[in-house]
C-alpha cells in the first residue's frame, strides 16, 4: 500500500471513527505501516480491497479503530508545561488543599500510552514537590484503551532516548537500574491505578484537582466528539482544577468554563463553581 492509498483510506475512514484526518498527517508512517501489515495477514492486494472488507465485516471497523492509536510518547515532553506545574501551579494548589485540611491531590493521566506521562508526573511529585510539601500524597488514575500499551507501562521499563528531556538529576534517581532500558524504581510506582479505558466511551469517576490530557483528543478526535470528551471531562475537575492538553493542541470551540492558567501555555483552570 503506497502512501497516497493509505492517506485515501485514513480520510475516508476517519469520520466514520469520530476521527479528524487531520490529525494523522504527520504521524501517519505508524499508522500506515501497522495497516499495511493488517492488509498482508488478510491477504489482501491493496486498500480498496481492504474497504470492501470493511464493508463486508463490520467487526473490522474494530480493529482499523485499534490501528489508528498513535502511541509516540517521552518523559517530560513538552518541559514548560511540567516546569510551570512544578513551580507555580501545583505548588498553590497543595497550599489551598493544606488551607482545607486536605493533603491528597487527584490526578488523572487520560491517554497515558506506555506510562510515561503519569510516571513523569509521579517523579515530578516526589522529587520536585513533596520536598515543599512533606506531609501531601499524590493519587494518580491513568487510562488507555490499549491493554498491550498498559501492559509496558506496568512493567516500567523505558528506553534512556525516551529519557532524554527528565531532568538528569531525576533520571538519575528513578531509573538508578544499568542497561539502556532501566526500570522506574518502585516507590514511583506507588499510587497510580492503570485502567483501560476509552476515552470516547469511559473515564473514571474523579473528581480531580489535575487532568492531563494531551495528544489525544484535541488531536485525533472529530470536533463533535472532543465536544463531549471536554464537556465530561471538565465535571471531573474540582472548581479551580486544571486541565493540560498538548503544545499543538487547541480547545474546541464553546463554553466550559474554562480560563487559560499559565499565558500561552496549554493549561486551563476550571472557573465555574
């Protein structure tokens, strides 16, 4: 399958997915290249045999749905954003929780892949918080609707190039392991609850004080259903929570009573009581 037929299938499938093609363009190689293997294990000759599968087995629109996952992911990705909450955001939030008697925050990974975000925000709490903030605990719910994807992120164990971005001193001491694959060490592990789950159809309960919600939803989803995703999502955050979305990403248009957090960065802060 030539990139052209698979640009075609992904623009003529998208929609029927409650996906946005648009979002596929420049991470499609991985989504192409797991297509073209599911064409080859059907034995079939090019795309337009595989539509005609499509048509002839709906359960198929299942697994096309499964191949669309972009799973590309790091440690710290995008270190404003984790610096900001380092230093501003979490840090007021752990103050007003304190004023209240409280010392758990609520977290929620949405889309977590192989754990590399909520394991980063766990690093991020332990070495970069709780030393402010000795007496507060961190809860931690992260979802993906990929078992295999939650499978790795159970076992911990990451490349040092997916590293890269963690502060040295970090890495250094959660992953202390040799090899060029070193595990987190596991008191970075306490405290978070892998579920699968889609986002599209299911999200825990919460509520949360921080919802991180990145290269997910706002990327791949069609309008209409980031719509939804948003509206729910944002009744899972407690007045004054904040809600992280990716660099690239932007909010769908509409109400939710939402108000930027940190400037130009992809923070908001829940405003309605």
């Amino acid at each position: 399958m030539t990139d052209r037929e698979c640009v075609e299938l992904l623009q003529w499938a998208a929609p029927r997915l409650r996906l946005r093609w648009e979002g596929f363009r420049r991470v499609r190689g991985q989504v192409c290249k797991r297509i073209g293997r599911r064409l080859k294990a059907l034995g079939l000759p090019d795309a337009a045999a595989y539509r005609a599968r499509l048509a002839a087995e709906p359960a198929e629109w299942d697994v096309l749905d499964a191949l669309c996952r972009v799973t590309i992911s790091r440690f710290y990705r995008d270190a404003r954003v984790f610096e900001v909450l380092r230093h501003e955001l979490l840090p007021a939030r752990l103050e007003a929780l304190r004023a209240q008697g409280a010392s758990t925050l609520r977290a929620w990974s949405a889309g977590c892949a192989s754990g590399e975000e909520p394991y980063t925000l766990a690093v991020l709490f332990q070495l970069g918080l709780r030393p402010r903030f000795p007496g507060a605990d961190l809860s931690l719910v992260a979802t993906d609707a990929d078992a295999a994807l939650l499978a790795r992120a159970h076992r911990g164990c990451y490349p040092r190039g997916s590293l890269r971005e963690l502060p040295p001193a970090w890495a250094a001491q959660a992953f202390p392991g040799p090899g060029e694959e070193p595990c987190l060490a596991p008191e970075y592990r306490r405290g978070i609850d892998f579920l699968q789950q889609d986002l599209r159809s299911q999200m825990p309960e919460g509520p949360f004080h921080l919802v991180l919600c990145r290269n997910v939803a706002f990327t791949y989803f069609a309008p209409p259903l980031q719509r939804e995703v948003l509206s729910r999502m944002v009744t899972r955050l407690v007045p004054g929570g904040l809600l992280v979305i990716g660099g690239h990403e932007s909010l769908p248009e509409g109400d939710f009573g939402l108000t930027r957090a940190a400037g130009p960065l992809p923070v908001f802060l829940r405003t309605e009581a």
